[in-house]
C-alpha cells in the first residue's frame, strides 16, 4: 500500500496526476456523472495493471486535490470516495495480478485443468460489466 503513495506522489511530480484528470475530463466532459465515469474507469485500468489496494491509495491521494475544491460535505465528493475503491475492486477481477485473490485462485483452478490467460476471461466475463455498469448507476443518482 506504501507504494501506491509513492506512485501518487511520484504522479504529482510530474504532473500526471493533472494531465489523468484532463484527459478524462476532455474525452467524457464536464458534468459530475461523468467525470465520476472517467475516475472510475482511469481506477479499474490501472487496478487491472496492479494492486487493487495500491490503485485506491494512488487514485484517492491524486484526487484529494480536486475533493478539496468542492464544498464540504459534497455529495460528489462521497461518491469520488466510494466509487474509487469499488473501480479498483472490479478493476482487479480483470486480471491475475489485479488482487492476490485472483492468483491464488487461478493456480487452484490451473490444477483442475482450466486455464486462463493474463486477463481472467472466461464465460462468466460479463459478470464484470455488470457489476461496474451498476455501481456507476448507483453513485450517478447519488450525486
């Protein structure tokens, strides 16, 4: 968890932070469901990429900046802090190294004869979509 602060800092730095904000903000708009959408969608990739707990640290500290600017007790803000940790809970299904729960169950399963590539795809994939398409629909009226 020590490394996702490292990583978030190591974003401020170099202001990639800002630019991550930017691009999500310029390709989805201004409007609070959506840029709620492009924070949730930056944190299940990079949660895809590594630690679902590391994900969390580094999106919550790289979006303090922006909470900060809104009113206290904006219902925006909740939204920003319990839509980042649910993003890179289904972000870490997607792949092995996303949650060590995902390794230690595909090595259980690679036993028993099923096999999986780097991204944990099989017939039950939709169950994803599913999840992060009904979690962003419950923080989008909650704004």
């Amino acid at each position: 968890m020590l490394g996702g602060f490292f990583i978030a800092e190591a974003l401020q730095k170099v202001n990639l932070d800002k630019l991550k904000f930017k691009l999500s903000i310029l390709k989805l708009g201004t409007k609070p469901k959506y840029v709620l959408l492009g924070i949730m969608l930056t944190t299940a990739l990079f949660s895809m990429l590594m630690s679902n707990t590391t994900t969390t640290a580094m999106m919550i500290a790289s979006a303090l900046p922006f909470i900060n600017a809104l009113e206290d007790n904006a219902p925006f803000s909740k939204a920003i802090l319990i839509g980042i940790p649910a993003a890179a809970s289904f972000g870490g299904m997607g792949t092995i190294i996303g949650s060590t729960r995902n390794a230690i169950a595909v090595e259980a399963l690679t036993s028993h004869g099923i096999q999986f590539g780097f991204l944990l795809i099989n017939s039950d994939s939709h169950y994803f979509s599913i999840q992060f398409i009904a979690t962003y629909i419950f923080f989008d009226h909650w704004i």
